[in-house]
C-alpha cells in the first residue's frame, strides 16, 4: 500500500487486497467492485418549477422529479441532462431587466445554439440533501470566449437556459 492510500483503506481492507484505482497500475487480471448506486442509475422525466436568473449569466433550474421517487443525494453528485435535436435563439430568453445592460454592453442577444443531434450533459447538483422531490442546477450559460465570437455557444447550457416553468426535461 502507497502512504497515499493509507487514509482510505483501513488495515482490513489492506490484508484484503485493497487498492485505490487511483494509485496503482494494474499489471494482471483483477476484481472491481463498485457500490450498487453507481449501476442504480434511474432515468426521470422532470418538470421545471423554476428557472431564475441569480446572476448575470448563472440561471438556477429547479426540477420537481416524478412523485414517489427520492433523490439519492451526495455530496459532489451529479446528474445527466438530456436534450434532443434543438435551435434556442438567445433573443428569446427570459432575462430581468437588472441584466441587460452587461447582456447589451456583451451582444449576447445574437447568438444562437443550433443541435442537430441527441446530446447529454453532466452536471453537479446544488439542492440541499433535506429537499425532497426536487433537483436544482446552478447553471453558468456558455457564451463564445470574446476573442472568439463566431464559436458556437455551449449547447446544453443553452438548452437549459431555454427551459421554462411546465417544461419536461429527462
């Protein structure tokens, strides 16, 4: 076992065999046993309560996940977003009033995502583990870098930019 390790294997796991995947080069056939969560992997269509900015380019997507099913929330978690074939027009987005001055100063109203195919995106939850039946993003919009104006905007930040409270998203 590498001093690196010793923290998060304790001497049982050791005499076990134990390594950190992280740590070690494998050299020879071997086992892995992952936790039944990482193959528990549910798949959800969620309606948005709420899509509010919170900052000037950060939206927080509140989600009301399908009565009866429970969040299995850890710190660091994450979920994958899912989104289909889709034009968003930034001119179309709901931003208050108090934004618009750095979305002008920036032209952001000019761009347009365009996705010609089905796309899936990771993306860390910001709810709080005793809120249940919901799952909420804080969402930063993926605008082209300014020395590079005619990249394409981020496609599923876009994506969720665009949703609206009674939307489904999976």
């Amino acid at each position: 076992i590498l001093p690196t390790e010793l923290s998060h294997i304790n001497k049982r796991e050791a005499k076990e065999g134990y390594r950190l995947a992280c740590q070690v080069n494998v050299k020879g056939n071997m086992e892995v046993e992952l936790p039944e969560e990482i193959f528990g992997v549910k798949k959800w269509e969620c309606t948005v309560i709420s899509n509010d900015n919170k900052a000037t380019f950060i939206k927080e997507l509140k989600l009301a996940i399908p009565e009866g099913e429970e969040v299995p929330f850890r710190a660091g978690g994450y979920i994958q977003i899912e989104a289909e074939p889709h034009v968003v027009n930034y001119k179309d987005f709901d931003i208050p009033e108090e934004y618009h001055e750095d979305w002008d100063k920036y032209d952001l109203w000019r761009y347009v995502s365009k996705v010609d195919e089905h796309i899936i995106r990771a993306y860390s939850m910001a709810s709080y583990p005793e809120e249940k039946g919901i799952i909420m993003l804080n969402v930063r919009i993926a605008t082209p870098p300014p020395r590079q104006p005619d990249a394409p905007p981020g496609q599923m930040s876009s994506y969720i930019w665009s949703l609206k409270a009674g939307d489904k998203v999976t």
